[in-house]
C-alpha cells in the first residue's frame, strides 16, 4: 500500500511554540491516532534567532485513506492557524520510502 505523507510549514515567534505543542498535544494528536489511515507523524523545528521558528509538521498516511483525512486534518489546521493567527503552507508528497528504525523486543 502507498504511503502520502502532508507536510505542514509555517512560522511562529519562540513564545507560540508552548500554545503550538498544548494545542496539538490536547486536540489534534487524539484526532489524528483516531484515524485509521493515520500512519505517523512529526513536529519539526528549524531554529532561525532567538525570536522565531520555521515548523515543519510531516504527517503519514495511508494513500487510499487520504483524502478523506486530508479534508479533515487541513479543518483542524484551519482551527489551529486561526488561534495562533499564522499562515500554512500546505504540500502533499508521495513517500518514496520508509524505513523503520530498531524497535527492542523488550528482552
């Protein structure tokens, strides 16, 4: 099964990180682990000064089930931007490849 994954970048002043991470921790990672086409995601930060960062938010999904999360995930992002009072850009890219990394077993 292909993989699409939605890559979110916008930019926020350092003291909206704290609010970024409380409304993704609180509203839209359970929204997203509630999906079934979800397959993961990141939150990146690229440092640019003392004041300012560029985030870069990589989430994966299934390609048959995109769509119909991709309408749902850009609302909740809608939500989120209006809060923040930020802009998004918004790309959609084919996964050429995933590769997992060491997992112990747990013995």
């Amino acid at each position: 099964m292909a993989t699409v994954a939605k890559v979110l970048t916008f930019h926020l002043p350092a003291e909206q990180i704290a609010p970024l991470l409380e409304i993704f921790d609180g509203e839209l990672a359970p929204r997203y682990a509630e999906h079934r086409g979800f397959r993961g995601l990141l939150a990146l930060e690229l440092g640019e000064g003392a004041s300012r960062s560029q985030i870069y938010v990589v989430s994966m999904w299934d390609d048959a089930e995109v769509e119909d999360a991709g309408d749902l995930s850009d609302r909740w992002w809608d939500d989120a931007a209006e809060v923040l009072a930020i802009g998004i850009a918004r790309h959609r890219c084919k996964v050429l490849r995933d590769l997992p990394g060491y997992a112990p077993d747990g013995s």
